[in-house]
C-alpha cells in the first residue's frame, strides 16, 4: 500500500509540475516560435517492444507491417550478433531485449519474459519453452537493454523463434492475453523470427489458431528485395548478401502435418479437417519432383494419409483451421543460387475472416 501510495503522489506531483510548466510564458512563446501544438501528457507508462525499426508502440500495427523481425530482439554469440536463429547446443548464448516507455512516467519494476519455440506462424506459450523472467526499471521516454544468458540444449537446436513480453503489475501496464501472442495488437510483444537455410530444403512450422472456433486462413509466400534487409545490423548478413535484384521465384510446396498435442514431427499424418479444399495425395496419384523428395525423405510417411494444400494461386494457399496448433511443413525449391548469394522470402499468415495479417516468419535462403 505503501508503494501505491507513493506512485500516486508522485504521479500527480510529476502531473502538476506539466501544468504548471505547459501555462508559463516560456512555454508559450517556445511553442509559438516552434509553431506546433504542445505534446500531450500522458500520465501513464507506456510499456512497449518494437516490431519493426520506426515503431512507436501504436496499436495495432498498420496493415502489412513485417512484424516479426523485432529490432529489439538479438542474439550474441559472445560479443557478435549471429545472423540467425540457429542454436548449437551446448554452446552459450546472450539474448538481448530492449524494451521502452513511451509514457511520462518511469516504470520502477517492469517485467521482462523471454520465450523460445519452433518457427512459427502465430504463437501462444503452451508451445514454447519460457527462458527466463528479468525485472528493470524503465525511466520515462526512455529504454533499457536486459541481457539473458542460455546454454542451448539439444531441445533447442536448429532453427527457433523468439518472443519478448514486458509488463507491469505495479503500473497496471500489462498485455491483452495471458496464453496467447497477437503480436500485431499488443505492444507488449516482439517477435524475432529469422531464419538462414539452405535452398532445396524443407522447414517445419507451427501454426495456430487462437480462437474458440474454426478460422479461415491464407498462407503465403512473398519474395522481398535484397534491400529490405541491407540495412541490418548483423555484419554477417550484409556480407552473404549479393545484388540479386530480379528473382524468379520457384513453385513452394506446402504441406498440412498432425494436429499437434505434443509436436510428432517423426509421424506426419495429416488431420483431414485442416483444409478447406483438401486435395489428398494417394499413391494412385503421379506425383511432382518436390512431392517424391519429401517421401524419400520421409519413408514411413502413409502417403494416402498426407494432406497436400492446393495452391489457389502460385506459392498462395486457403485452408480452415480448427482451434489449436498445427504444423506445417514447406519445401524450399532449388534456386539456383551460386556461393554468396541469396534469395529473401516471407512466408505470411492471413486470417481471411478479418483479412488481418497474424503471422510471419523470414527465410533467407542461401546456396
């Protein structure tokens, strides 16, 4: 009570210390000079993590917005950012996140968690594993960096997703759901979700679907320009990327696996009630290049039981979704690529019900 009591004094102390300064002369004639309104006070903390570099916590995020390659998300391997999201096990890592306060008033104990899962379309943190829980103080109109240290264990090695919360109890500063992650509505959520592959290769995924019933979804793949990621901070990236401009880019193969209690990624059985059209693929059925790899690669999979996503369009994919996780698994075309070079593409997930844009993660695909 003690600690309220003194938030609130301060509170309205800080509050008439504005007004007081907003009515002066001084004010005035620096605002006239300046010729723009006077920023309103917001008496508040404002708690947030960046989803893309000018993000100023406003929700929810314009429509289109890449989302998912937080700048306030990095990893370090020692002092060098690594370029990816590919963890080795027993090797130790330092996770930074940077959050903000975009309020006029400090937050004193904010709280930081940090969660690692499969890559992912959607999120909710029953499917990931929770790394740790930081408290810092955040000041107003400012930021703080908090480091989390892990050593990879083998349940964590290959290609992962991060996801950073902050919140407040104190300030009343908390996010919209407790068990799930729309990042696109709550700034209390980043997302860093890039990954390096090599071409002609296959990637599992999860999926979810938040909501009580069946939901319409859209998956699709869109290639990006070699400048949309010029500019990052990772000194290894700049270097593999190459001026590949002009990219036709190949036929993607999607692919719907299990329903996922636990994630069975040995036994891809598809659940037929995932798609809206579902073309099944029996051994009856000639099947493409692509399609043959995945078998060979996969021998115990029952290919009268494999779901395979028809296209609506090229590299653009309708389904239904009942409540829960799902997996997904794409295939990575050949791109010909030589050494040094690299192709971009986001795969984006769509709730065509409310034509939102929910989910998406980056492949950067490399010879």
């Amino acid at each position: 009570m003690e600690t309220l009591k003194f938030i609130r004094e301060r509170r309205q102390k800080a509050k008439k210390n504005i007004e007081i300064f907003q009515n002066s002369r001084d004010f005035k004639e620096m605002r006239q000079h300046e010729k723009r309104p006077p920023k309103p006070y917001r008496d508040k903390t404002f708690l947030y993590i960046k989803g893309y570099d000018s993000d100023t916590g406003n929700r929810p995020m314009p429509s289109g917005t890449v989302f998912w390659m937080s700048p306030d998300i990095e990893i370090f391997d020692g002092t060098t950012p690594i370029a990816n999201n590919q963890l080795v096990a027993g090797k130790n890592y330092q996770i930074a996140v940077t959050v903000r306060n975009g309020g006029d008033l400090p937050c004193y104990s904010c709280h930081v968690e940090l969660f690692i899962c499969n890559p992912s379309l959607g999120f909710d943190p029953i499917h990931g594993t929770l790394l740790g829980v930081q408290t810092a103080q955040v000041q107003a109109q400012g930021d703080t960096t908090l480091s989390f240290p892990i050593v990879a264990t083998s349940a964590m090695i290959g290609h992962r997703c991060l996801f950073a919360r902050v919140f407040s109890f104190v300030n009343n500063d908390l996010p919209m759901s407790a068990t799930t992650f729309p990042v696109v509505a709550d700034r209390h959520i980043g997302q860093q979700n890039l990954n390096i592959i090599q071409q002609n290769n296959f990637v599992k995924m999860l999926i979810t679907n938040e909501f009580v019933g069946a939901k319409n979804f859209q998956v699709k793949v869109v290639p990006r320009k070699m400048d949309v990621i010029k500019g990052t901070r990772i000194p290894q990236l700049r270097r593999l990327i190459s001026p590949l401009e002009a990219v036709v880019l190949p036929d993607f193969s999607v692919r719907a696996l299990k329903a996922n209690a636990g994630i069975e990624v040995n036994r891809m059985r598809a659940s037929s009630a995932l798609l809206l059209n579902p073309t099944i693929a029996r051994s009856s059925v000639q099947l493409s290049v692509s399609d043959r790899m995945f078998i060979a690669k996969n021998p115990n999979l029952e290919v009268s039981k494999l779901n395979i996503l028809a296209p609506v369009r090229k590299n653009l994919w309708d389904f239904k979704l009942e409540k829960g996780t799902r997996e997904l698994e794409v295939a990575i075309p050949d791109f010909k690529l030589k050494n040094n070079e690299a192709v971009v593409v986001d795969i984006e997930l769509t709730d065509t019900d409310q034509n939102k844009l929910v989910g998406g993660i980056r492949f950067v695909v490399t010879a």
